[in-house]
C-alpha cells in the first residue's frame, strides 16, 4: 500500500488548510484512515481518524473542534480540514492506513499498518 499526502504549506494563525492522502495498491484490506503529526522535536501524535465502516471519527484532543477528518472509500483517500490554525499546530502530517487505538494501563498508543510521507504545514505570522 501507498499513501501519496499533500495539501501542506505555510499558512498565517487563524487561516485553514486542507490536507489529503490517496492511498493505491492493495487497499481492500484499509478499514480505517488516519492523520497523524510531529513538530519539531516532539514525538509523532495522533490528530484523527475515520472507520470506513460507518463513518465514526476519532479526534486528538488539541484539534477537536477545529479539524475535521472526512474520506471518499471509492478513491480511497482521506481528507484532513484544518480550521483555526494555531502556531502549534507545525508540524510534519503523516497519514496512516488502519490506525488502531489500543489502550494499556491508562496510557494510549496506536498502531499503524501503513504510513505516508508527511507533508509539512507551517503556521506563522
């Protein structure tokens, strides 16, 4: 599987921005997409995610309410609508195929079958 991210760029505080990731190859198997980040520095978190199956989405508690994930399964591409930027919201984006929310003990992680190249999106006045 591939996954093709684009859509980043530099952007002023209180602008938007729309990302999205296509995936090809063997996608049959993708029940899941997802959008991910690392700023510089920091350790890559989670920002959101989309079952394919039903429509339910997922949120990171620093972009809920001012990003929207949302996919077209027959083009197998997923979208990241990003409202309200903030200068820390930098950071490279990453887009993942079936990410899996597991919780152990309190502490959450996520396991990811595929990842994409990050597209880098840069909030700054």
């Amino acid at each position: 599987v591939q996954l093709q991210a684009c859509g980043g760029g530099l952007v002023r505080p209180g602008d938007s921005l729309t990302l999205s990731c296509e995936t090809s190859g063997r996608t049959s198997d993708t029940y899941a997409m997802g959008w991910f980040r690392q700023a510089p520095g920091k350790e890559r978190k989670f920002v959101a995610l989309i079952n394919w199956s039903g429509g339910s989405t997922l949120y990171g508690d620093s972009v809920q309410g001012r990003f929207t994930i949302s996919g077209d399964k027959a083009r197998n591409t997923v979208y990241l609508q990003m409202d309200n930027l903030k200068p820390g919201d930098t950071a490279v984006y990453y887009c993942a195929v079936n990410p899996t929310r597991i919780v152990t003990v309190g502490i959450i992680t996520y396991e990811v079958d595929y990842w994409g190249k990050g597209t880098l999106v840069t909030v700054s006045s």
